[in-house]
C-alpha cells in the first residue's frame, strides 16, 4: 500500500523535475520577449539525441553530454538570430507559427543526420536502482533532481547575482527603459534563448536513460513544459518548478492508481481545470489592458 | 479613402470576389489530368472550408484555436457513427453532428472564451488533444487508432460514391469528379455566408473586439456573446467539413483529432492571411501542394517544409494575400 504510494511519488518527482526544467525555459523566453516557444521541447531532444549520437561517433559519456547541451546552445541562439529577431512585431500567432516551424525543421534534421530508430542511454551511475520504503529508486532519478535542483540554485544566482542575469531581468520587466540604461536587448534576447536552450537540453540529457530518446520526443515533451509553465502563471519561475513537480505527481498517480491509457490526458485536463478557477495560473500576475 | 469606404462598407462589393472563386472553382477541373489531382482539389475545398470558418475566429474576431481538429474530428466520427450504428441517413447524420459539435463548443466555449492571449491558446490546446487522446483510447467506438470506415454519402437513397460512375441528363461523369462538384460547392457555399457574416452586425462586432476587447465592451458590444457565437459557427464548419470527408474517403482515424492537424489549420489560417477569407483558401491550396512538389526530395520534406513555414511568415508576417495586396495598392498610389 505505502510502498506503491512511494514507488507512484517517486516517478511523479522525477518527470515533474524534467517538466520543471522545460517550463523554466518557456518562462525564461516568454519574460524576455512574450513568444511562447513551441520549438522547446526540440532542445531536449537534440540533447538526448545528440549524446547518443556523440557516443556512437566514440566520444565516451563526459564529453559527449557537454557537447550536446552546447549543440542545442548553439540551436537556440540561432532560433533567435535567425527566425525570432528578423520577425520583430509580428502578432502573437505569427510567432506561434514561427517556432513551430522551427521545431518541424529541427525534428526534419534530426530525422535525415541521426536517423528515426529510438534510443536510450546507459544510466549515468552502476548502481540502477535502491530500495526505499519497499520501494524500487532509480539512482537515475537521485541524478535528475540532484541536476535540476543545482540549475535552479545557479539560475537563481545568475538572475540576483550577475550583471548579465540583472540585465537579463531587467529587459524581461521593461525592454525600452532597459535599452535606455544602456543594456544592449538584443543580445540579451539571444541569451535568454540560449539558456532556455541549454536547461531543455540537460533535461533531454538526463531524462534519455529512463525513457527513451529518439527525433520525436519534443513534441509531447514542449507541450507539457508548456502547461507546466501555464499551470504556474507565465512568467513566474516558482510558479514554473511548482507547475512542473504537480504536473509530474498528478500524471503519476493517475498512470497508478486510475487508467494508463489516459495518463498523457492529464496534464490538459489539470490545466483546463485550474484555468477554469484561475484565469491567470496559480502564481500568474493579473495582466492590465491598456486601451 | 474611397476604396476603403466601398471595402468595408458597400455589401456589393462581395460580387466580384465571389464570380472569382466560381470561376476559378470552374476551371480547376481543366487542370486535373487523372484521378489523384481531382483527390488534391477536393482535400484543398474541404480544408479549405474550415479554414474559412476558423478565419471568422481567428482572422476577424483575433481569438486563437490550437484545437479546432477535435470539432473537424467530431463532425467526421459522428458522421460515420450515426450513419453506421444507427442506420442514419448520411444528410440527417451530417445535420445531427452539426448541431452536436456546435453544442459542444457552445457548452466549452462559455468557459474558456474567458480567457486572453496565450492561455487560450493552451485551453483550446488542451481541449484538441483531449479529444484525440478519447478517440484513440475509446476503442470499443471509435475503433481507436485503427479508425473506422465510413459508408459513402447518399442523398435520398441514392449513392454517391467515389468509385461510382454517374449519368445526368446525357452528361457521364466519374464519382471523383461528382466529388469535386460537392467539395467546390460546399467550399463555395461556405465562403458566401462567411462573407454574408463578415458584413453582419457580428461581423462589425468582431472586428471592433479584435481591435480592443475593452473598448468594444464600452462602446456597448457584448463581446462575450460575440466570440461565443462566433466560435461556435467555427466549430460548425470544421464539423461539416469533417463529415464530408469521411463519407468521402470512406474512412477515418484519429489523426483527423490530432494536435498537428489542429496546427496545420491554424498555419493555413496565418499563412493564407488572417481576416482575407479568399487568402485562407490559398493558403489551404499552399499547404496542402507543398508536401506534393517536396516527394522528390522524400528526406528532405520535413525540412523544407518547416524552412517554408519560416521564411513565410518571417517575411511576410500578415499572410500571402494581405501582404502581396499591400504592395499593389502601394504601385497603384
């Protein structure tokens, strides 16, 4: 009883940490430019992908995990100089579409280089799994939370103790006054790209060993990155974490104890649900129109 | 100033474009060598009809659907349910899951409606894969990711299927040139309320909302009523739409339902041009060609098609039609 109640919250915990990871990364694109980033979820899978890939070439595991995250680094600094920046006051769906096509050419190359076999990596430590509580714990997921804790720690740093990270935040409160101080937006717009690039890519990295990794996984990855983000009210980092780890639990409990058929549907019945109550997510600031 | 007053004004003025689309629905045909190019025309009329009632949502009254493959899904498996579990006729089915797909709306509408920008988005986001997720799930029904074949489409007891061989009044034609008829009338039917609608009260209405929802409001528009209403005559078009389909292929499956179909509406919407009916009807023959002119490069299909995507809406971000209008008036001035 208690020990299936365990094994459900374990497995909650570790997806929700991913979910956390890739709605930080919508939350960190939409505060500095207000673009819902639907090509996010591409970065997890060239983070994934990438180190298989980098592993098949022989690099061995330590050098291939840093060189995929850099690849999608790369990947989402050029989404922003490429197809965001040149599309500057374009609507709101135009953009959508923009990213969308952006995540359709990236699955396409990731089709044509690294082909469409599914793959999964070796977990990063011997030891597969412990028993707690009657419970079965990876050590892949000790790894998860350990990593996504620690992102969340130096993104929290970055944002509170760099010039960069102020700058960054600056610009995502108010873009004119920020170019007016002096802070180059443009760049900052990259940046912001760039690392909400890297965070889905660590996740896509750390999460290939549990599940599988292959061209496609960004699909239903971004879009519950997405809800997770919506869940805790666009724009909040807390509310993002927070929306990611209930997300996580829910789609767990449900898979457990409901129907696994449906688990997938949780996520979209929780965030209709709490949009219901909460027009504005949990932790989301209530928008003012000006007319 | 002239031509803007008789643009938004003068009711006449749907004339010309509607001689047009006849003429050239018309003449499609002569470009149609064999039985594959009648099967691409009428998949473009029949997407092209819910982009033209998915425009009235999104292009004039600026409310965002990612979801508007569950209504197309929803007409498409009523239709063959109706029409298989309960012995319906195909017209009265088609009616029936109308009027269902358009009380559904209506009844998720009234909620989420409520909601601005992007979380209405991800709310009718959520409810598009909701329902594909039923319809792959509910086996038992809907034949899950099997999918179900659909009887052909008969009106008053006589068939018209696709593989049939019809003669009227001395004139021969095959059951996919019957079929055109059908999907060009339809696409031509839905394009004259559309515009029928533009120049209605709730067309002003819509326009003034999707200007400013606030300032509508105080200017007296009930801006609730009018995007739920507009939303649920969306919903009517995908389902119609859906029906017709799937007497016409003989056969669905939850791909109808899923979260790329309801992008891939949405993109003709945005590429065609949002608010120009006849651009969304481009917009639908684009979209629906490209992948045909791309099975050379077979690999290489995904790619372009995303690079296309881009580039269109990087440098033309207000749609075909709209843009390339704007640069002929410029010329012209």
């Amino acid at each position: 009883m208690f020990s299936e109640f365990f094994q459900f919250s374990f497995s909650g915990i570790t997806l929700g940490a991913i979910y956390a990871l890739v709605a930080l990364g919508f939350t960190l694109i939409y505060n500095a430019s207000h673009v819902i980033n639907f090509a996010q979820g591409e970065f997890l899978m060239i983070g994934g992908m990438g180190t298989v890939v980098l592993m098949d070439a022989g690099a061995p595991i330590y050098l291939a995990i840093p060189g995929a995250i850099v690849m999608a680094g790369i990947a989402g600094v050029l989404l922003h100089k490429l197809a965001i920046a040149p599309a500057k006051n374009a609507d709101v769906v135009t953009l959508i579409i923009i990213t969308i096509g952006a995540s359709i050419f990236l699955r396409g190359l990731a089709q044509i280089f690294w082909g469409k076999d599914y793959h999964v990596l070796p977990a990063f430590s011997d030891t597969e799994s412990l028993s707690v509580g009657g419970a079965v714990l990876l050590t892949q997921s000790l790894w998860i939370l350990g990593i996504a804790a620690l992102l969340v720690t130096a993104l929290g740093l970055f944002f509170t103790r760099t010039a960069l990270g102020k700058a960054l935040l600056a610009t995502s409160m108010n873009k004119d006054a920020a170019s007016l101080v002096g802070i180059k937006t443009g760049a900052i717009l990259t940046l912001a790209f760039g690392i909400a690039a890297l965070l889905g890519a660590v996740a896509g990295v750390i999460v290939a060993p549990i599940t599988f990794t292959a061209y496609d996984i960004g699909i239903m990855l971004g879009l519950k990155g997405f809800i997770a983000a919506a869940i805790g009210g666009l724009g909040s980092s807390t509310g993002a974490i927070l929306g990611g780890l209930l997300l996580g639990l829910a789609e767990a409990y449900t898979a457990g104890y409901i129907s696994s058929d449906y688990k997938d549907a949780v996520p979209f019945v929780l965030i209709l649900a709490i949009l219901f109550f909460l027009p504005n997510g949990l932790l989301g600031s209530r928008a003012v129109e000006r007319v | 100033m002239a031509t803007v007053n008789a643009r938004t004004f003068d009711t006449q003025s749907k004339a010309p474009g509607l001689i047009g689309l006849f003429v050239v629905l018309a003449l499609a045909p002569l470009l149609a060598a064999n039985a594959f190019h009648y099967d691409l025309m009428i998949k473009i009329c029949l997407t092209a009809m819910v982009a033209v009632g998915l425009n009235l949502l999104v292009g004039y009254a600026g409310q965002v659907s990612l979801g508007h493959a569950a209504f197309y899904a929803g007409g498409a498996y009523a239709s063959a349910l109706l029409t298989q579990n309960y012995q319906l006729a195909p017209l009265p089915a088609m009616l029936l899951a109308a009027v269902g797909v358009g009380a559904m709306a209506w009844l998720v509408g009234r909620p989420i409606l409520h909601l601005k920008g992007h979380y209405l988005s991800m709310a009718t986001l959520g409810l598009g894969v909701i329902a594909a997720i039923v319809i792959n799930n509910e086996d038992q029904i809907t034949g899950g990711p099997d999918g179900l074949a659909v009887a052909p489409l008969s009106v008053f007891g006589h068939e018209l299927s696709v593989f049939g061989s019809y003669e009227w009044f001395g004139v021969a034609i095959t059951g996919t040139q019957l079929w055109y008829l059908i999907a060009a009338g339809g696409l031509f039917l839905a394009v004259w309320l559309a515009l029928n609608l533009i120049d209605s009260p709730l067309g002003r209405a819509l326009r003034a909302l999707h200007g400013s929802e606030i300032a509508a409001q105080v200017a007296g528009v009930d801006t609730a009523k009018y995007k739920l209403r507009v939303f649920v005559i969306s919903a009517v078009y995908a389902s119609v739409a859906g029906s017709l389909y799937a007497h016409y292929s003989g056969f669905i499956t939850p791909d109808a339902a899923s979260f790329g179909h309801s992008i891939e509406l949405i993109t003709i919407v945005v590429l065609g041009g949002m608010a120009s009916t006849y651009g969304v009807i481009l917009g639908a023959a684009i979209l629906m060609l490209i992948p045909q002119f791309l099975t050379g490069f077979q690999e290489l299909e995904m790619v372009l098609f995303g690079a296309i995507l881009m580039a269109v809406m990087i440098f033309m971000p207000r749609g075909l039609v709209p843009t390339i209008a704007r640069r002929f008036q410029k010329e012209a001035a």
